[in-house]
C-alpha cells in the first residue's frame, strides 16, 4: 500500500525535528494554536498562502538552536508587550487554554472570573503570551490590584500604552481615540475593586475600538452585556475560573 505523506503530518514531524512547540510556532506564525493543531491532525486544511507560509519556515535546515536564536531575535525586534516572565513554569490549564483559544477567535472580550488564588492572573497571562502575534500593536498588562481609586483606572491604562492626557477632551475619550484604529489586547488584570470603572471603560473601549480585543481577570463579573458574549463555561473552583 502506498504510504502517503499528508501536509499535516509533514508539519508535525518536521516541528518535533526542529524542536518548536504548536505554542511556538503558532506565535511566531500569528495562527492560533488550535488551527496549528487540526492541520496537524488533517481535521482542516491550511490556505495555500499559509501551507506556503509554514513550509518556509519549517523548510530551514534542521538546526534547531539557529532556528529557536531567529525565533527569539525576532521576538526581541518587536517588543510588543509588556508581560512578566513567569518564574516557575505553567502547570495544567490544557483545556482551559485550548477552549480560550477557541474563544477569542469569535469574541473581543473575555472575563476570567473566580476566586482569589484560584490562577486567574497566570491564566490570563499565559493565554496573552501565546497569542501576541495576533496583535500587530501589541500586549499590555494593566495591573489594577493596588489601585486605591476607581477614578485612577483610565490613567493605569494611559500609563501602561504611552498615551497623555490632551486638552479639551477626557482621558477616556483620549483612550478612545488613541485606540479606534488598532489591533491589541489589553489585559485588565485584578479588577474586583474597581469593577465598575473598569466596566464603563471597557464598554467605552470596545465601542470606539473595533479590533481592540480586551482580557480581564476579576474576582466578580464585570456588569457588561457584550454583544458577542459567549455562555460561560463553567469549570471546578478547585481547578481555575469560569469564562464570561
Ligand atoms: N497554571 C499555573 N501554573 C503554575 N502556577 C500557577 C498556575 N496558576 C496559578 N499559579 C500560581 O498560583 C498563585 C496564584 O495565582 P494567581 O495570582 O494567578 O491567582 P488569581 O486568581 O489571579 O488570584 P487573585 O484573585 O488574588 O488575583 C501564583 O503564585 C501563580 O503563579
Ligand atoms: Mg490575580
């Protein structure tokens, strides 16, 4: 019987030769990794222009430090985002990751929500460093947790992406404007104690923005009805935080 090699089979033992992970490669490709995934496992097939795509980058000689330095060098060109480094590595979450992954393919906003401790804030983490090649203006971590005034949340987020105030109009609609035309994902990290500012600027944010993509974690729902609100999904407390 003839042994055929397929595309998705091709990419999955030239990535394991190569030594790049689906997370890797669907960061530096911008593709998600679940798509990676189902071309792996022949569930869909790739469009010629990212077939041609994938087998340039996989076509490198099988050099595996050379290609993970261009991979990281080209990360260090553009720096697009201002999340930590985790200092001890990720642990568990598969499902959740992949079912966020789905999520952010049809939805702008997303909520982890879930009690103190439970991992929202490295979930959320996790999930923006995996899909920074989506966002050509970049990844940028609002850490709301020691904020004292819900009057402060427009400047946390002004301070965090570079922007200053201007004269005769407010922060917000400064934030607003400065948005309108660019594709990011802001992470709104720790907003249960200023939950209601933040909830009018997301709203604000997600009207005046229309590739704006936006993260939170928050200990209680943010009281917003998204157009493109997906069911949440509710997980074990023990294991993380349900989707709103
Ligand atoms: N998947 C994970 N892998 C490794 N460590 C984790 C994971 N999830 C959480 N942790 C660790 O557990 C601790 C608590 O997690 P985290 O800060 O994300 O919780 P949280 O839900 O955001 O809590 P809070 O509501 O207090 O902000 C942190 O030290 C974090 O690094
Ligand atoms: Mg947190």
């Amino acid at each position: 019987m003839k042994d055929e090699m397929s595309f998705g089979l091709w990419l999955k033992q030239r990535r394991i030769l190569l030594g790049i992970t689906q997370s890797q490669l669907a960061q530096h490709t911008g593709y998600s990794v679940s798509l990676i995934q189902k071309i792996e496992a022949n569930q869909r097939r790739p469009s010629q222009q990212m077939a041609e795509q994938l087998t340039n980058i996989l076509s490198l000689p099988d050099d595996q430090p050379a290609l993970l330095q261009t991979l990281a060098a080209q990360q260090r060109l553009t720096p697009r985002h201002n999340l930590p480094i985790a200092l001890t590595s990720f642990v568990d979450r598969v499902a959740e990751i992949r079912r966020l992954h789905q999520i952010c393919e049809h939805t702008r906003l997303i909520s982890l929500i879930g009690p103190g401790g439970v991992g929202k804030t490295r979930l959320a983490i996790h999930l923006a460093s995996e899909r920074l090649q989506a966002f050509p203006d970049g990844v940028w971590l609002v850490e709301l947790a020691a904020l004292g005034d819900p009057v402060l949340v427009p400047q946390a987020v002004a301070h965090v992406l570079g922007i200053n105030e201007e004269a005769n109009r407010s922060l917000e609609e400064t934030l607003a404007a400065h948005l309108a035309h660019r594709q990011l994902l802001l992470v709104l990290d720790n907003c249960e104690h200023v939950i209601d500012a933040c909830a009018q600027l997301v709203t604000l944010l997600l009207q005046s923005a229309a590739r704006l993509n936006i993260l939170v974690t928050s200990r209680t729902p943010l009281a917003i009805v998204w157009r493109d609100a997906i069911p949440s999904t509710t997980t074990s407390r023990s294991r993380c935080c349900h989707f709103v």
